[in-house]
C-alpha cells in the first residue's frame, strides 16, 4: 500500500477508535445483548445436514418427469397455429403487408411489364 492509503487507515483506526471509548455504558450493555443474540440465532440457524442432498434429488426428479412428459407430447395443430399468430403479430411488418401477400407474391413471380405487353 502507498504512504497515503497507510495514513489514512491508521487516521480511520485511530478515530474509531476514540469514538469506541465515547459510547456510554447503556449503549455498550445493550450492544453486547444484541451481539450474544445474534451468535446464539446463528447457532440455532445451522441446517439438516441431509437438506442439500434432498433438495437436489427432489429437483433432478422434477426435471426428468418434465422432460419425459415434454418429450412424448406433440405439438398440436392449434398450437402451431397459434404460435404462427404470434409471430405474424409481433413481426414488425405493418399488418396491411399481410392483407396484400398475395399481390407481392404475384410481384416476386414477374409481373407482366409494358415491354412485356408490346
């Protein structure tokens, strides 16, 4: 660390330090209940051993049975409709493209031309 950083956390010790020697008697008392509290509720927070692995096969079950399930069922026709919808609605393309798709359809084929029409 640089001389600068050095000064500074030795200033910073220093100056909690003497507040530390400020707190009066009741805030200190209380302090040291509130800090036994919490070491005890820590103590008592500990969990099941066992916990971890149960989770962990309750969620690998899950997913299997998920992915079975998703597996053997097939899309319907209405579904793939339905998601056709979607995308035509969410599809930045104004919807008036769509009214006209056969039209541009006509247009991509070659339309007839004046050359063409003599």
């Amino acid at each position: 660390m640089s001389d600068r950083q050095d000064d500074f956390l030795r200033q910073t010790k220093t100056t909690l330090d003497e507040a530390e020697q400020q707190v009066d008697g009741a805030t200190q008392a209380r302090l040291s209940v509130v800090r036994r509290e919490a070491l005890a509720a820590v103590g008592r927070s500990r969990r099941s051993p066992w916990l971890l692995p149960a989770s962990g096969l309750a969620v690998a079950a899950t997913v299997a049975i998920l992915t079975v399930s998703l597996w053997q069922v097939s899309p319907s026709v209405d579904s793939l409709a339905a998601l056709e919808d979607i995308a035509l609605l969410s599809d930045e393309a104004d919807p008036e493209f769509y009214a006209d798709l056969e039209f541009y359809a006509w247009i991509a084929e070659g339309a007839p031309t004046e050359d063409d029409n003599g």
